[in-house]
C-alpha cells in the first residue's frame, strides 16, 4: 500500500538574539527580506508578521514581543521570546527541520523546545484493504474500540438515504497527543486545493494526475480517487520519548530522547514517528461483549513488523526526589561555603561537590557508560545550559567525546 507521511504543522518556541534584538518585521525588511505585517496580534504576543521566500512563497510565521514581559512585574516571558512557525507549503517541502534550522541559525535564534508539530499519514485504503469510510462507520456503529482518548468528535452529513461521516477526532484539545481521522481529499474540495500536497500525493504514487486529482484504476478506469489521512497532533507537553523494544512486549527501556528536532528531520525518522504514535493512540479492539477492552482481538489496519523499535512520549521529565543523601549533602556544603573564608576549606568543598555532581551523572547514565561518556554527559549538560542547541544530542556528545580522545584526558 502507498503511503505518503508529512509533517503538517511546525511551531518552535525560541527566544531571539541579543545581537539582533528587537527581530522585528523591521528588522527583516532592513536586510531585504519580503514581510507581510498583520493588523494585530495574539492574546499572548504584541505583534506578528509573515516572511516570504525569494520567489514569494510564505516561509515563516513570525509572533513576538510578548504582553506578559517578564522585565515588567509579574510577566510571564522574556521579552526575546517568540513563536516562528513553518509554512504549510514549506512543511510539505524536502527537508523541512533543515530549512527551519537555518533561519534559525541564520539570525541566531536560541530553539527552546518544539511547541506543536503534527504528523500525518495520507493513503487511499488501510494496509490491511479496509475502506477508511467504511471502516469508520463501523467503529461509530460499536464494531470497534479503541484504546486511549476516549474523548470524542465525530463530523459528517445527515441524509435520508443514510450518515457520511468524514472525520472523526480523539482527545481533548489540550491532550498532550491529539488523533484525527478524516478525508483529506474531500476537505480539500470542500475548502480550497493545496498543490503542494497533491505534489506530494503524486509523488509518492497515492494519485496519477496531481493537476486533476485522478488515478488509473488495473482496469483502466481514471476515478477520483478519495485519499484518507490519520494525522496525531504533539503539544509543547511532550518532554521527551521512552524507546519501546518492539510492537509485541512492549518492554520499555531506560533510555530516554528529548522532544527535538532531530527525531523528526529525515523521512525514515517521520516512519518511525507515526508508527509508534499509531501503535499507541490508533490502536482498535474487536467488541466482544463482557471481555474487558485490553484483552480483545486487535483490529489490525496498519502493518506493523513486530520487532520494528517504537518510541513513545512522555509528559515531563521524571525528577529525583530531593530528600536523597547526596542533595542533602550538597545543600549543606553550600551552605557552608556561603560563610567560609578559609580558601583551603573553600578548595575542598569544590572538590567534594564535584564529586558528588559526577556520582549523580553517573547514575543518571547508568553502569554501562564509560568514563568518556559521563565527561562527555557533563559537559554537555553545562554547554546547553549555557546556550541551548537545536542540533544532535547525540551528535554533540560525539563530538565532545572525540575532543576528549583527542586531548587523551588531559582537558580535566
């Protein structure tokens, strides 16, 4: 079966460069860029504009200067905080992360976390040869059931000859993960044509003729062809993703991504992605009455090869409880510090509280990791305290374990 998955929608959380501060619609058209200004702005920011490329296509969506300025009492924000989301056009486009990535880079934005990305999955039938629509109304029938989000939205039409239902949602709207299922050829109709994902349809065999929409059917026959899409909506909530060993046993591991970029910036990563979150949150049951939800058959639509790596979102980081021995330690040699005036106990307690800083890495990355690693980990950790990064986590450990080898220790 043909699929064709997309990032839909890409919105970062940043905060701009105090070299380039205010990067206002100004400050944009001062180096020739072209910027669209809007009249007013959002209940959160003062101002927002759109900058286009240099054939006029809208790039970016730029929303700034925060109301609620923490530099004024009681505000909530930096005053270099700002929203910058990827067009639509550009979110269809190869290498969406990369293009982002360089404006980014470009005007030294500092990325703090990804607020909203979407991700969607078009086809025209299941994996499985199930009819979506038809499938759909089997499950709003109560043939079906689905495990999580029990929250939902169904929309159709009301005729006397029957119900057409077209798009179906779960969760709420400030789920940490939202699923949705609808007709996205028909919404296309209904409302207006986007080329580009009809370029992208045509691309990846779902139709035959993106000016028309048409596909050949094995007989000869060209039909408009209806093409479905299950598209799941990340919230800012998603801190980080667990890796999930396989679809089977489910055995969740110790080993932890930060919600980045990086997991999303390839179109294999993208695969990935969308199977793992329709392992979890489209997951269907057969109804069989009096057995309970989690215990009856699956209803299997997508192929998923069961030794296949799956990763799964988490809401926050989990934090260490601050009552351990080591935390109560370093509050009291802090303290201690703070009222000493002997230079050699001053030397000790450094010495003391770097010790046990490198215990808790170590037991942060765990007995397998090397010597190199913890550094490594350290100093990572200081680096992006420092200036947080939008590239590689593992990237930039990499390479901080290179300059280690490199240096043969002697850079501690």
């Amino acid at each position: 079966m043909n699929r064709c998955c997309n990032i839909d929608w890409l919105e970062v959380y940043c905060t701009e460069s105090s070299r380039y501060f205010p990067c206002d619609a100004d400050f944009f058209t001062h180096h020739g860029i072209g910027v669209e200004r809007r009249d007013y702005g959002t209940r959160v920011y003062a101002e927002m504009f759109t900058i286009f490329d240099d054939k006029g296509m809208p790039f970016v969506e730029v929303r700034r200067h925060p109301l609620s300025d923490a530099s004024r009492d009681g505000g909530l924000f930096p005053k270099e905080a700002c929203h910058i989301k990827l067009s639509n056009y550009y979110c269809y486009s190869d290498d969406p992360i990369g293009k982002l990535r360089s404006f980014l880079a470009k005007f030294d934005y500092t990325f703090v976390k990804i607020f909203r990305i979407d991700i969607c999955n078009d086809f025209e039938k299941f994996d499985k040869g199930d009819d979506p629509a038809n499938f759909l109304k089997r499950y709003l029938d109560g043939k079906y059931s689905k495990l999580n989000q029990s929250n939902v939205s169904a929309y159709g039409k009301d005729t006397w000859e029957r119900r057409e239902w077209n798009s179906i949602s779960w969760g709420k709207k400030k789920s940490m993960i939202s699923t949705k299922l609808y007709c996205k050829s028909l919404e296309m109709q209904e409302v207006h044509a986007k080329p580009y994902i009809c370029w992208s349809w045509f691309q990846n065999g779902l139709i035959d003729d993106p000016v028309n929409i048409t596909k050949r059917n094995e007989d000869g026959t060209i039909y408009n062809p209806s093409i479905w899409r299950v598209e799941f909506s990340i919230k800012s909530s998603a801190k980080r993703w667990f890796i999930i060993e396989n679809a089977e046993t489910r055995h969740k591991r110790d080993i932890y991504m930060p919600h980045t970029l990086s997991m999303y910036d390839n179109p294999a990563k993208l695969q990935t992605i969308f199977a793992s979150l329709a392992q979890h949150y489209f997951h269907f049951k057969y109804y069989e009455d009096g057995k309970r939800k989690d215990r009856c058959k699956d209803k299997e639509l997508f192929t998923i090869t069961p030794n296949d790596t799956f990763v799964k979102p988490d809401r926050q980081v989990a934090q260490r409880k601050a009552s351990t021995l080591d935390d109560r330690l370093t509050h009291l040699l802090l303290q201690y510090a703070a009222f000493s005036y002997n230079p050699d106990i001053k030397q000790a307690i450094d010495t003391l509280l770097k010790f046990l800083e490198e215990r808790r890495t170590r037991a942060f990355a765990g007995n397998f990791t090397t010597s190199d690693d913890c550094r490594a980990l350290q100093l990572l950790i200081a680096r992006r305290l420092g200036k947080p990064s939008s590239e590689s986590i593992s990237k930039q450990l990499e390479e901080i374990k290179d300059i280690i080898q490199e240096c043969e220790g002697n850079l501690f």
